[in-house]
C-alpha cells in the first residue's frame, strides 16, 4: 500500500466499518483487509484505537463478521495446496490477516462486558465458514448473522449454527502454530516433506543440524507470533488475583497441546534466544535509529516462551469441545519437558546465552561509548534464568557445580545497585534480590561463595569497593550492605529479603574479611538502636534475622571466623544493651537524641550556619585494624576508629518506616547509656502534662515515658509501641549463643589485652587464640534453617504482571514510537503511566514508561491485605517471610 491512493481506500473501508450496519458476510469488501495493506505499520496506522472501538460498540455484528472473514480466509489459505503461492495462495494475504486481527483483539479483550460474548464466539460452537468462493454458506448466514449470534434468542432459521469441529479460537491458534512450521512461508522450501514440518528453527537443544532460514521466513514468524502473543495477551486485562482461577483459555490450550508440537515450539524459542548475540559486529547505537528483525524476533519469542513456561494452570479447565462440561486440570507440558531437560551439553548452552545477554550491560560499562547496549529482554531474560532454577534441578546442581552460579551472583547484585533508585527498573532489582534469596538456600551455592574473588577490578564503578579483597561471600555481604545503605529507603520492603539471604548463607562462611566483619557491625548497630526498633511493629524481625546469621556463623563456623567473633565481642555493649531493653530505655533515648539534635540545630543557626531540615541518619565510622580494650566507652572507642575505613563506611541506613515516621532522623547508631533520670532542662522540652522524677529521686519514669510515647511515636505509620508488644518479641530474640560467646571469651580475651609483652596495637594475638585455641562451653554445630521464596497465588500474579509489563513497554520500544499492539488500550494488570519528559534519542515520542507501583504492592507487602477493588491490583502480604507489610 506504497501510493496515497490505496491508503486511502483502506481508510473508507474502515470508517464504512461503523457508518453502514449489517454489512454482508459475503460481500467482496472483506477482501480489502488483506489485499490492501502493505505493512504492519499501514494497519496499525489506519486502522486507529478510535475506529476500533467505535466498531466494536456501535457495530458489532460487522466487527463479529471481520473477525470471522479474516479467520476463514487464513485457514483457507493454510489449507490451500500451493500455498504460498504469489497469485494462487499470497502469502501477503495471510500476514494481512494476522495484521489485522492483531489489531482487533486486544480491544476486544479490554471490554470487560464482551467476556460473556468471547466465550460464545471464540469458544463456543461455529457457524460454518463463510468465504468468497462460498456465496451459498454466506446466504445460509444471513446479513446479520454475527449480530444474531450476540443475541440468540433473534437468530433466524437462515441464520442456524452449524457446528464445524473445532471452537474458532483453537483453530486459530493451531493455524498459527502451524504457519510458524510452513515450509515456504516461516521455513526454508527445501524441507518440504510436508507443508507443517515441526522442525526446530535454530540449532542448540534438541538439534544439531542447521536447517536454514531466510529474511521473509524471520520476518512471517515475526507477524506469527504476535498474533499469538496477542491472543495470550488477556492476562493484561483482568486483574492478578484472577489468573489463578480463571486462567486464560488461549495459553491453556497451548500449553496442553501434543507433545511433538510442543517439543518443537519449546525447542524452537529456546534455541532461538540463547543463539542471539547483541555483541555481534554492528553499527554502535543502531537500536536508537532503526529495529534489528533479528533482535524483534528474538524478544517476541523470549516472551513468549516466558508466556508459555510461567503459566499457572488454573483451578479449572473448561472443554473446548463442550463448555459447559469441566474437565480435570492438564499440565503445563512446556514446563513439564523443560524441566526434563538433563544433557550437559543443552545446560551449557543455556548458561552461556543467558550470561550473553546479561552480561551486556556490565561490558558497556567498560567501553568506549557507555549504553551503547541494547535494553529490551534483559528483564525477561532474568525471568527466564529464575524459571529454570525453580523448575529443572538438575540446571541447579550443573549452576552449582561448575561454578557457573558465582557469575550470575555479580549479575544478580549488579542490577539492584545499578538501578536500585529508578522506579521503572524496580521490578528487575526485586526480581534479582527474590532470586539470590533462591539461591542462598542451597548448601552447595553456599559454600561455593567461600572462593575467592578475583575478577572485582573489572566490575562497574558501582560494585566497586576500595582495596576490596575476599571471597564472594564478601563481596555479596557488602554489597547488600551497600544496596540498604545507598537506596534511600526505596528498597525497605526487600530488606527481609536481603537479611534472609545472608542468614541462609551464614552456617557456611569462612574466612571472613574484616571489612565484611565491620559492615554486619554497623548493620546491627542501626537495626538494633531505639529508634529503628520502634518505628513500627514489624522492624524488630531483621533483627532477628541477623542475630540468626550471627548464630550461624558461631556455632558452625567458630574457628574459621576470627574477625567476626573479634567485632562482635569490641562491640559487646551493643548487644548487652539490647538485651536490658526496655521500653522506657528506649523511648528516653529517641528523646536524647533528638533534643541534643535541636540543640545542636539551634546552636548552628545562632553562629549563623545553614543546616538542612533533614538529615538523614549516618553510620559512624568503625576501625577494622585498630585494637580497643574490651569494657572502653564509646569516646574511647571514637579515637581509635581508622579513618582509611571511615570514608569507606560513612553511608545512610533508612528505616522501612522513616521516610513517614517522626523518629525517622534520629541517628540509629549512638549507643544506648544506662537508663538514668532526666536533667532539668531536658524535662522542660517535654510535652505539656508529662512529668518526670527530678534527679536524685527513685520513682519509676515509665507514666511519663508512656504519655511521652503516645505523643511522640504515633507518626504516619499510626504505630505506638507498648510494653506487651515489646514482650511478645524481645524475650524472642536468638542472643543466648551471642552472649554466652560475650561471657566466655571477653575475659580471656581482656587477658591477652593485658599482657605487658604484647603490643596493644596488634590484634594478632588475639585473633589467633580465637581461630585455634578459643572455646565456648555447650556450643554444638546448629541445624541450618534456609528459607528460600514463597510463591503465594499472589507472588504468583505479581510475577505475570512484572511479565506482561515488560511485554508492553518493550512492544513500545520495538516500534520506536508507533504504535504498538497494546498501546491506547485500558490495561487491568498493571499500571502504565505516559511519558512527559521531552522526546530524546533514546527515548523518541510516544515511549511509555511502565510504572511498577502497584506491583511492588502485590509482592512487597507495602500495604495490608484487602479485597481488591475492580481495576486494581490486590495488596498482599509479603511472600518472602513473615515481615508484616511496611508502612511508608
């Protein structure tokens, strides 16, 4: 459709669409929906989302009758020996029509009262086809025969159902499936055996020969499968929490289709992505300027393979054959074979396209010309390597094994520290985190992080930590650190997550370094001061979980951790002070620290000094080579901190709950003294009606304190702690094994401090009698406790959301700005947000941004549970650990 002419006349046959009802289903003007269009972009162009759904709620028996005309002229050529023929049997004809009903079925889909009307007319039984060649068939019909199939009960004798075999939307789909197998059309015509040759496109798993493939054949199965994509694409418009129920009957019968074409599509897909090399030479930045058909194809079959291996079978299944019979639930075949998969061979193939690919990144980052790389399936190729964990074994154990898993470790930390503050990547830095969680709960991934770490001088700027030398345990262990302390609090609903993750591994670590030491220190420092621990009801479980890792590491790890033990016995005040916690403590704290801040506030602005509003809290520095002697106070402790580590540790730590909380600037890592009365000129500071004893006296603080707490506390988390809250946990805490450690080694260790011979700068001594003489009385090895990812029915839907979101951002991005197959249409699964930003290179006009907010709340438990309301998607509690949802 080159001239203006033919565009034109496609564009009044479309208006004649809804300005003429009850167009006959034999009238030659079906034919130039697939005789006129050249290209995609002609359909996608002329036929707009206005027109669309003005046919479809105006006039719906000529949408019903142009459905069908497209449909019965696909199969007919399909069926047609000589296809495809350039005059008999057009090949051009057939991609018309997948075009087109492309186009239409996703507006179809976004209506949510034609769900009844989809199950009859796709689903239901079949009139008999209607053709050019078949005038008699269109007369059986009648004009309004598509009209009289929406309202049964005024359908005509003419207009009679005739049933013929197969429900429209199976025969659609196997036709699609099939035409991705045609010799001639989507394989080379040397194959031609049979027209369908279910042969595997490309060779790697299940093939060793190559069987060839042309620019037209990638191009058709470009157009096949989207039009399979977009039949699946009725996930985007129902919301998350119904996938598991209702099911979507498209991929249920993919999924449930014979093994040979399953085998082959799987095949096909799979082979298909991981032979892609977007390092391959190229013009630098030709994916800003025009779209590789190569790298289109290779993104439509990776998600639809995700589409395909992702599925949740729902609860029920209806008969394609009978609707209103039930059937017993089939298995998703395509995850059944994948997980059958075993050769050494296919597991090395996958790894290394899988590495390929997300790998890029990270070698762009250490080029020339920095994001040069192409953006588009890197989160789907995330999605990819998590399904294979999860669903084939054996690809764990050869992961494992081989050591193979200790490259992904940098890949799955390098994209949270990447992109841990852009809201359009937060779905992949969950993704990464809920994945190395997976991870660390298998013993053998965990001892593998033991070995060293030698490739950290290529890494990105990023990852990279000063004079950094260890093993990947420490390098994952400062990396997290970092990843909490660097992200402003945007990532708080993962720190369950990340403390998991490094509870999981902690009965394994050896030798670690004193850097790592150092930074699980100050992560218990802040996690455990008052004013972390009381900012809502659930912040006390990490530190649970750290206490857990600590546990960890003493019971099953003593000797081969001397650091370790070393820093938490320098740090013994903290955790003395933890366990004489209470309430009133605590809150008298939270209370000192802030006075002495708007002391020291006001004291600035009198000498004149500007200082911000808000500060956020800072880890002081800790020394990692300087000696202390055990029982100092903090002063002490101050002056002998190295400042080489200092500036290397001076990072922010955020409460899940700070950003809303009142106490949420208060400096976490200042120890907490001994409870004593306030001064005088503290207790003037507080609230009208709070009294307190005066110094000198015995009476008890705690009225006070409590009509301070509800006071003070109460911020937009609406949260006041209570000493029955405070008991129901704190009696809890794993710090027996810590502190028996405390009471058994301090003296021997002050022992050591004190002897005249040895230097007090070396902490040498010391740490030799911890790795080889040092003992603690009734400590015996621990049973490890690994906790890996839950999957819930709504991790379940999240995960479909973050899949078919990133389906529609990349379909926008794949057009450089046309219009895509989903783009104008009310989606329900997720959220999209348009772009307001001025059009760039990188980001031509018409990108949309695909906004994960209301996905973070279906996984990270950001909100509680409710009943959804329609067009939402449900808040559920978080499926990583029994962390109650966050309040921000």
């Amino acid at each position: 459709m080159g001239a203006s002419d033919s565009k034109l006349a496609f564009r009044r046959g479309v208006f004649r669409l809804y300005e003429e009802r009850n167009i006959p289903a034999g009238d030659e003007y079906w034919t130039q929906f697939w005789q006129l269009p050249e290209t995609a972009s002609d359909v996608f162009t002329l036929f707009s989302t206005a027109d669309l759904r003005r046919v479809r709620d105006t006039a719906p028996e000529n949408l019903d009758n142009l459905i069908l005309a497209l449909c019965n002229h696909l199969f007919e050529l399909r069926q047609h020996p000589q296809f495809p023929h350039p005059e008999l049997a057009p090949a051009k004809e057939a991609l018309n029509c997948m075009r087109v009903l492309t186009r239409i079925i996703p507006f179809v889909y976004e209506k949510v009262e034609l769900e009844e009307w989809e199950e009859k007319f796709w689903w239901g039984p079949r009139r008999g086809a209607v053709s050019r060649a078949n005038s008699m068939a269109a007369s059986e019909t009648g004009d309004g025969g598509a009209e009289a199939q929406r309202t049964p009960s005024s359908r005509s004798a003419s207009s009679k159902i005739v049933p013929s075999g197969k429900p429209l939307a199976v025969e659609l789909l196997d036709t699609a499936i099939d035409l991705l197998f045609f010799c001639g059309f989507t394989l080379p015509q040397t194959l031609e055996k049979d027209k369908v040759t279910y042969a595997i496109w490309e060779t790697g798993v299940g093939c060793t020969q190559p069987i060839g493939t042309t620019k037209e054949c990638e191009t058709n199965k470009i157009e096949t499968l989207r039009l399979i994509l977009a039949m699946a694409s009725k996930t985007m418009y129902q919301p998350s929490y119904a996938l598991s129920t209702k099911g979507i009957r498209s991929i249920t019968h993919i999924v449930s289709t014979d093994k040979r074409i399953v085998l082959a599509l799987l095949c096909s897909l799979l082979n298909t992505v991981m032979k892609y090399n977007p390092t391959a030479w190229r013009v630098t930045y030709n994916h800003v300027v025009f779209n590789d058909p190569r790298q289109i194809l290779v993104t439509y079959s990776l998600q639809l393979l995700l589409a395909l291996l992702t599925y949740p079978m729902p609860q029920q299944v209806a008969n394609d054959t009978n609707p209103d019979a039930q059937v017993d639930v089939p298995q998703n075949n395509f995850r059944y074979y994948f997980s059958k998969l075993h050769r050494t061979q296919d597991f090395q193939f996958i790894v290394d396209g899988m590495s390929r690919i997300l790998n890029q990144p990270i070698q762009a980052s250490n080029s020339y010309l920095p994001g040069s790389g192409q953006k588009h399936i890197r989160p789907e190729m995330m999605m990819l390597f998590w399904e294979s964990l999860q669903t084939n074994r054996r690809f764990r154990s050869y992961l494992i094994d081989t050591e193979r898993a200790l490259d992904f470790v940098v890949l799955l930390l390098y994209y949270p520290l990447e992109h841990k503050t852009d809201p359009v990547q937060i779905g992949l830095v969950r993704m990464c985190i809920f994945i190395l969680q997976t991870l660390t709960a298998e013993q053998g991934f965990s001892e593998k992080l033991n070995k060293p770490f030698e490739g950290h001088g290529s890494l990105p700027a990023c990852m990279q930590t000063p004079a950094f030398s260890g093993s990947y345990a420490d390098f994952m262990i400062i990396s997290i650190y970092n990843l909490i302390a660097t992200s402003k609090g945007v990532l708080s609903s993962l720190y369950p997550a990340l403390f998991l993750s490094i509870a999981n591994i902690a009965p394994y670590l050896q030798n670690l370094s004193v850097v790592t030491c150092t930074k699980l220190i100050q992560l218990f420092t802040s996690i455990s001061s008052p004013g972390f621990l009381l900012a809502n009801d659930s912040n006390h479980i990490l530190l649970a979980y750290l206490l857990e890792a600590f546990n960890g590491v003493i019971e099953n790890q003593f000797h081969e951790n001397p650091d370790l033990v070393y820093a938490i016995l320098r740090a013994h005040r903290r955790f003395e002070s933890l366990a004489d916690f209470n309430l009133e403590k605590g809150l008298e704290d939270i209370q000192r620290i802030k006075q002495k801040k708007d002391e020291a506030k006001k004291a600035a602005e009198e000498r004149g000094e500007v200082k911000p509003m808000t500060q956020r809290p800072v880890l002081s520095p800790r020394s990692t080579d300087a000696t202390f002697a055990i029982g100092e106070d903090d002063e002490d402790e101050k002056k002998s901190r190295s400042n080489s580590i200092a500036d290397a540790s001076r990072i922010p730590l955020t409460s899940p709950s700070e950003r809303d909380s009142s106490i949420g600037s208060i400096d976490w890592n200042l120890q907490s003294p001994p409870l004593r009365v306030m001064s005088e000129k503290a207790r003037g500071k507080l609230p009208e009606g709070v009294t307190t004893p005066r110094r000198g006296s015995n009476a008890s603080l705690a009225s006070g304190m409590f009509n301070f707490a509800s006071s003070f506390a109460i911020g937009k988390t609406n949260f006041t702690p209570t000493q029955a809250w405070l008991d129901s946990w704190l009696p809890l805490l794993p710090l027996q094994t810590i502190m028996t450690t405390i009471e058994e080694l301090r003296p021997q260790v002050e022992e050591i401090m004190a002897n005249p011979a040895q230097p007090l700068t070396d902490p040498q001594p010391i740490l030799e009698f911890l790795r080889n003489q040092a003992e603690v009385k009734d400590l015996h090895p621990s049973q490890p406790n690994p906790r890996s990812f839950i999957w819930t029915e709504l991790a379940v839907g999240w995960f479909e959301s973050m899949l078919f979101g990133s389906i529609y951002l990349s379909e926008m991005e794949l057009t450089n700005g046309a219009v895509g197959v989903w783009t104008g249409t009310h989606v329900r699964l997720f959220k999209v947000q348009q772009d307001t930003s001025t059009p760039t290179l990188l980001k031509p006009k018409g990108a949309v941004d695909f906004v994960a907010d209301r996905l973070a709340s279906v996984t990270l438990g950001l909100a509680r549970s409710k009943t959804p309301t329609e067009g939402q998607t449900p808040a559920p509690s978080a499926p990583t650990s029994p962390l109650p949802p966050s309040q921000q």
